[in-house]
C-alpha cells in the first residue's frame, strides 16, 4: 500500500506537468517508456495478488479445450476434480459456471493452448499492454497532440499492478476499443465497427458507447460486428440458447466499492438498478456526442466512467477500460479516480484477517471525495475562464 500511495502520488505530479509541458524532447519520452516496462518486470515474475481472476481463466481455457463448455460446468463440482491444475484448484468463485464473455473465452483457449499457466496469460496481457502503447503513439501523431501524453498511460501504476501482476482480461478489451477508435479516425469504419464489437464481446462495459458510433459506422459495417460476435457464441450454444454463465449471479449477489449502486437498490431490483447503470453510460454517450464540437478519443472515457460509477461492482481493474482515452482537463477527475481507487486493496488484507467484504466508509470517502473535488475545481476553473 505504501509503495502503491507514492507510485499514485508520483504519477499525479506527472500529469501535473504533461498539462503545463506542450512538447516533451523524444529521448524523454523513449527513456518514460523504458522505465514503464521496466516496471512490470517484476510483477511478472510474481505470482497473482488476492484478486486472482487469472486462475479463472486458465480453468476456463482449459475446459473448452476439453470439450466442455464453461458457461455449463461448475469448478467445485466433484465429477470434475480430475480436470483441475494446482493452478486452477485455487480459482475464486468456485461455486459458480463462468461469467465472461465470449470473445473472453476464446482468448483463454488461445492462450492456454499455447501454454497453459498463469504466466503465459499475463505474458499476453502485457503484449497488449504494449501494443496499446504503439496504438496510442498513433493516435496522438495523427491529432496532434503531444507525444508525451501516452506516458498518462504507460505510467499508471494500475498498469503494472493489474495486467503484469495479477492480469485481467480487460486489458484486452481496452486495445481492441483503442484500435477501433484509432480506424474511426482514419475512416475505417468497417474495421472500427468490427474491433467495438470485439471489446464489447470481452467485456459487456463499452456497450455505452453505441451513441458515438451512430452515424460514424455505416449500417452494414454495424451488421457485419453483429454477426462477428454472434458467430463467437456459436461454440457455447446450450440448446440453441445463448449462455451467460453466471452473469446474472454476479448482477443479484456481487457486490464491492459501489456506493452509487448501493442507494438505487435499495429503491429497486438489482437487475432494474443495472439497467439504470447502462442507461446512465448512454445518455452520457448521446450528450458527449451532442456537446463535442470536433471529434475527440476523449469523449470514449467519460460514459464508460458514468456507468461504472453507478454499476454494483467497481474493481480498481475495471478502470484499466478508461487509460488509453483521458489525456485531457475535462478527463482530469478520471485521471484522479485511478489513484484514489488504489486505497480499495486494502479490503483485500482485511479479508485475510476475517473481516466482511465491505470497503470501508472512509476509504470510500477518500475515493469518491477526491474525484469530486477535483470535478468541481475542473467546473469553477471554466467558469472563470468563460468570464
């Protein structure tokens, strides 16, 4: 925790003067990148933190490789003691099937057939790590901003800590929405419509984002995504019905940092309350499109950021979507969020020790406090400068 406070504190004053340096000299810039994948040498070479989702996806690629389907199948079932590792034996959740999607799934399959361990997993996160780092490069040549912002990204502490340490599929999910955003600016739009529907089949969160695609996609090049993911789900058929897996379990029971959520549940179902999460991501999505006056990669953080700040689980990894997109004043409370989020970890240590599943009021406080702090000074600092 203390090592992780100065790498937030450090990477704050960073941001400090990427806001007040227009250009950085390349040599900066390349030896910033270094030291960032320097960084996640060690957490490598480390074995997953408490918040050990990989194991789950080794289980996950390993069974479809099987031939069984792990929407279907149930880790703690005793029929399927014989397929576990000494890896997967230790998966989180072992009670319930599977939750991810299915462009999830099949990268798991991927991977492990490769290799099947922990390491080869978050070997891969990292090459997607790095290669967001290559995409965004392009992206700022070709807006013409400064080259310096992709360190925004590459020095996040949740970067090291989250893809090389414990490694989450999200990664994944934030490159391929990165490359769709990149092909919408060069005009690609089948590629762009193509890749969205890609991350939105790894994770179900840039659905959000719909609004800001209308009319920048042609409808077959939409057509043409639909069917691309559907066609994804085709090996997971039970029935002839779309499995979810345990996604509705995770809607009903789990819960974790969401102090939002909390107050719309107790006023409706858990599904309505979700319901309300997406719905709060689209109306942000249509009011950044109404807002924008030019296109902006920008306006990708801020629905994403609204839904997840109302959704019922708010893990410091599922901001690993919002990285590649906030390089601006507007995204400045984002930026902050990705450091106050840090203080959660500490719930972790506090399940070792047999206390409940709750994040602690003053940590929340201290999460949600200082991205609206930092909101409201954005807010009066453009007044001021309206005047």
């Amino acid at each position: 925790m203390a090592a992780l406070t100065l790498a937030g504190i450090a990477y704050l004053l960073a941001i400090r003067d990427f806001f007040s340096t227009p250009k950085f000299p390349h040599r900066v810039i390349v030896i910033g990148l270094v030291l960032a994948a320097l960084w996640h040498v060690p957490f490598l070479l480390t074995q997953p933190g408490s918040d050990d989702d990989i194991h789950r996806y080794v289980w996950d690629g390993r069974v479809q490789r099987l031939g069984y389907n792990p929407y279907i199948v149930v880790p703690s079932d005793p029929a399927l003691s014989a397929l576990h590792t000494p890896e997967t034996r230790t998966l989180n959740n072992p009670d319930v099937p599977s939750p991810y999607p299915a462009g999830a799934q099949l990268f798991f399959r991927a991977v492990t057939a490769i290799h099947e361990s922990v390491f080869a997993l978050k070997v891969a996160f990292v090459v997607c790590d790095l290669a967001i780092v290559f995409v965004l490069l392009d992206i700022l040549r070709g807006s013409g901003q400064g080259a310096h912002w992709v360190l925004a990204y590459a020095w996040n502490p949740l970067l090291a800590i989250e893809v090389a340490g414990s490694g989450h599929i999200d990664i994944v999910g934030a490159l391929l929405l990165l490359v769709s955003v990149a092909a919408l600016e060069r005009r690609w739009r089948a590629i762009a419509a193509v890749a969205f529907g890609l991350a939105v089949a790894v994770k179900f969160l840039p659905i959000v984002l719909l609004p800001l695609y209308w009319k920048r996609v042609r409808m077959r090049d939409a057509a043409l995504a639909a069917v691309m993911v559907g066609l994804l789900y085709v090996p997971f058929l039970n029935h002839g019905r779309i499995p979810i897996g345990s996604l509705g379990a995770y809607v009903q029971s789990f819960r974790f940092n969401d102090p939002v959520f909390a107050t719309l549940e107790r006023v409706a179902a858990p599904q309505l309350a979700v319901g309300l999460a997406v719905l709060v991501g689209f109306l942000t999505a249509m009011w950044v499109r109404s807002k924008a006056s030019a296109w902006s990669s920008d306006a990708f953080a801020w629905p994403m950021a609204a839904s997840l700040l109302c959704a019922p689980v708010v893990y410091p990894w599922y901001l690993l979507w919002l990285l590649p997109f906030v390089r601006s004043g507007s995204t400045l409370p984002i930026i902050v969020w990705t450091v106050s989020i840090i203080p959660t970890y500490y719930v972790w240590h506090l399940r070792a020790l047999g206390c409940p599943w709750i994040v602690p009021g003053w940590i929340m406080l201290l999460e949600y406090g200082s991205v609206t702090t930092t909101g409201a000074i954005v807010l009066l600092c453009r007044k001021e400068q309206l005047k």
